[in-house]
C-alpha cells in the first residue's frame, strides 16, 4: 500500500502560542514608543523659544524697551517693563509665557544710556 501523503500541521495550542507571543511583542513596543513620545518636548515648546530668543536679541541691540504682548497658536508672549528704582537707567524687562499649562518667566535686566538720572 501506498503511504498518504499527509502535510504536517500546526496543532490549534501552537497557534495560540505564537498568537499570545506576537500580541506581548507588540504591546510592549506600543508602550515604549508612548513613553517616548511623552518624553519628547512638543514642537510648541521650541517655536515659543525661539520667538523669545528672537525678542531678548531685539531688545538687547536696538535697545526697545517698550512694553509687548501677542497671541500665537497654543501660547502667548508678554513683555513687562519696570523701571530700577536705584537708577533709572536700568531697566526690568520681564517675558512671560503662557500656555495652557503653565507660565514661564524669563527676566532680564536692561541698560538704557539715553536716561537721565
């Protein structure tokens, strides 16, 4: 007699097996690619820095020390200006951000040559 060709299968456990295992793999990797991107700062936090360092660079070369204030999308930037009370030639010049969750300040302190005391 002939022997029938029979094809080896896989039995329906080793099926569940290689599922379970490819299902952990796969949550694992979701979880550390979440915990990466919560780790990365957002985009917003480089574009409100790079609008500050743009105005403290104004500030500092042409001298403006008026007061400022505008809206961008997802954040604000404020410009206060405090005279010194021991000289007026100095300056306050405080720069707040505000986004929706927090305020961040970054002072800075300003001589104007063209006061008088």
């Amino acid at each position: 007699m002939k022997d029938k060709g029979y094809i080896k299968a896989s039995s329906l456990i080793e099926t569940v097996i290689a599922i379970t295992i490819i299902t952990l793999c796969s949550l694992i990797a979701t979880l550390v690619y979440t915990s990466i991107i919560n780790q990365t700062p957002p985009i917003k936090k480089y574009e409100y820095e790079f609008v500050l360092e743009k105005l403290i660079q104004e500030t500092i070369t042409k001298n403006t020390i008026t007061p400022y204030k505008k809206q961008f999308e997802g954040f604000t930037i404020e410009k206060k200006v405090v005279v010194n009370q021991t000289n007026s030639k100095l300056k306050n010049v405080l720069f707040l951000i505000s986004t929706n969750k927090e305020t961040i300040q970054y002072p800075l302190v300003v001589f104007n040559e063209n006061e008088e005391n």
